[in-house]
C-alpha cells in the first residue's frame, strides 16, 4: 500500500461486520493519527465495541481492511501477521476482569511476559506502571479488596505494561464514581503527555469532550462523522453560548430575556426564530444563547453585553453541551430521552 502520511498509525478501510443479515459494522473509514486522542461515540449497539474487537482481531471483519503501522510501514492486518503487528497495541476491551486473589503486582508480571516485555525488566517496568497509577501502595494487595476504579486502573495497566505506542480503550470509566472517573480520565492525558496514540471509546459525552483531539460518531453501524469538535461545531453551524449575570434577579425575568433577545438575536449568525431565542437555565442560573459556533459572533455578543451594561459573571461555550448537541442532530431525537443529567448514552 502506498502511503504518504507517516503520521497515520491505524487506518480503517470499508472495515464490515456482517452477522448473518444483521450490519454490526458498515464500511467505515477511519485514520487515527500519532500522538491524537480519537473518541468513539454511538448509542447501544452502533458497533463501537465490534470495531475495536476487529481492531484486535477478536473478529474477523467480514469486509474491509484495517492497516497498522510497525516499524515504519503500514501493513495489512491479517491472520498471519497478527501477533507481530498486535505488539505495538494495547487493547482494554469491555470491563476488565482478574482473579481475586491475585495482586497487581502479579497481573501486570503476567501481561508484560504475555506481550513479550524483556523479563529482565518486568519487575521495573510494573513497579513504574503502578507508579503512574498512583497504586504503588496497592501493589501487593489482592485485588478483590479495590473498588471498581483501582479494579479500571490495573485493566488499562495490562494495556499498557508492554509499553506500546498505540493504546485502544473500550468505556474506560464505565460504572465509576465522578472521582475515578476524572482519575481516568487523568490519566489518560498522562499517557498522551508521554506521546500515546489513544483510540478511546465511550458513552460518557463529557469525558470525550475533555479528552479528545478529533471525534468519531458512529450511529447504526455507519461512520457519520469525524472530524475536530471544533471543525464540526463550525460544520452544524450551531454552538451555545451560556452567560450568568450578576444581578438578574433584580429584573422580571420575562422582560430581561426579551430585551436581552433584541441585542444579541441580530448577532448569533441564526436569524430570529424562536428555537434560536434566549433560554435561561433555572438549575445552573445561566442564559442560554444559541449561535452558529463561529468566533466572530461570539465576540460580538460577548461585547454587545458589555456595551448594554450587563454585568456579566461568567461568559463560556461549553464543549460538553456542544458535543451532546452534536450527537443529538447528527443521530435521532429519540436519542434525548438516553441522556442523562451526567450526559451519557446508553453503552454497547
């Protein structure tokens, strides 16, 4: 295969998963670039995890391609070659699960002999590894006594104890507490920090919107977008602007809103129809501003508030609420009724 991008480590080529007359996987294209984080996003049974078992040649794809690169050249993942192009992943797919009798000190030795790590550097490589987790207390501590998060740690340690330079990660944080989900989360912007290429599935829209430098959707087993959150806010042509005044209780809300609906409707690139009008938010005590996601209108709204004397506390786009949107447009608003106050979407 002729390939000019070098810095193209993984490419997905009309990749198909057919059970039967049933299209887990539908002819997606994908390229995941070096030192990116990609997020994966779908709805139950959108064929996240069935792409990633591909990936892993747990499945053998019906239809398509998928090219790794190892030692310079991309090469066509197949039977022959798996174990040897496989090296240089780290796959954590679905919930990990481990003996509980057994330490992490003894899972991780076990992976990293499994991956072929050099044995004489197993003892030092998973002492860094726990390290890194924060665990190295818990080294030697049998598993059945750590919690859902400390268990999630040590499965995408097992990910990376061979040191690869490619990590695949199917719902990380699923089933975790906010704290171990931001532990996660953490690290795994440690990993890219240490030039990690990450492929992280998940159904947690805020954690992907945190992390990931380009977004992939998946939505009845087809590839419907992929692109930066930024380039694809700029495509929907459609963002939120939430703002907090200081002293809106002073005023009747009704009247506020409308008045603040003549300053800045004129400026939001959407026109004046009622879904593009101002909301106010009775649970964050925000106002609301749809607008067309390009920066030029941002400012001008940010100095139009100025310019009116609003005392304005808090000005923001917040990504989370973008990305949700975004998913919501490009799948089904049947879809709305699966996200939750923490944003999330049913898993595969």
């Amino acid at each position: 295969m002729n390939e000019n991008n070098d810095d193209i480590l993984i490419q997905l080529k009309g990749l198909t998963k057919r059970f039967g007359n049933f299209y887990a996987v539908s002819n997606i294209d994908l390229e995941i670039k070096r030192g990116e984080i990609v997020g994966f996003l779908g709805p139950n049974g959108a064929g996240k995890t069935t792409t990633m078992k591909m990936m892993a040649y747990l499945l053998r794809p019906t239809a398509g391609e998928i090219w790794i690169r190892n030692n310079g050249d991309l090469t066509r993942l197949s039977s022959k070659n798996r174990d040897y192009l496989l090296d240089n992943i780290g796959f954590m797919i679905e919930i990990p699960t481990f003996y509980g009798d057994m330490t992490p000190r003894q899972i991780l030795s076990y992976f990293a002999n499994l991956k072929g790590y050099p044995r004489k550097k197993v003892k030092i490589r998973v002492e860094e590894v726990v390290r890194l987790f924060g665990l190295s207390e818990w080294i030697d501590t049998k598993i059945k006594k750590f919690s859902k998060g400390m268990k999630q740690k040590i499965g995408i340690g097992s990910a990376i104890i061979h040191d690869p330079e490619i990590i695949v990660l199917d719902e990380p944080q699923t089933g975790l507490d906010p704290k171990a989900r931001k532990d996660v989360r953490d690290l795994i912007l440690k990993l890219k920090q240490m030039e990690k290429t990450i492929f992280l599935s998940s159904h947690l829209l805020y954690e992907i919107s945190e992390v990931a430098d380009r977004i992939a959707i998946i939505h009845k087993s087809k590839l419907i977008a992929y692109d930066t959150l930024d380039n694809l806010e700029l495509k929907s042509r459609k963002s939120l602007i939430n703002f907090e005044l200081i002293d809106y209780s002073k005023h009747n809300l009704t009247d506020l809103i409308e008045r603040l609906n003549k300053i800045i409707l004129p400026l939001n690139g959407l026109g004046s129809g009622s879904v593009n009008k101002i909301r106010f938010n009775e649970n964050s005590k925000m106002f609301e501003v749809p607008f067309n996601g390009v920066p030029e209108n941002q400012l001008k709204i940010h100095k139009a508030l100025f310019e009116n004397n609003f005392n304005v506390l808090e000005f923001s786009v917040p990504k989370a609420n973008l990305l949700e949107s975004l998913f919501i447009d490009l799948t089904d608003e049947s879809y709305k009724e699966m996200l939750s106050p923490e944003r999330e979407i049913i898993p595969n």
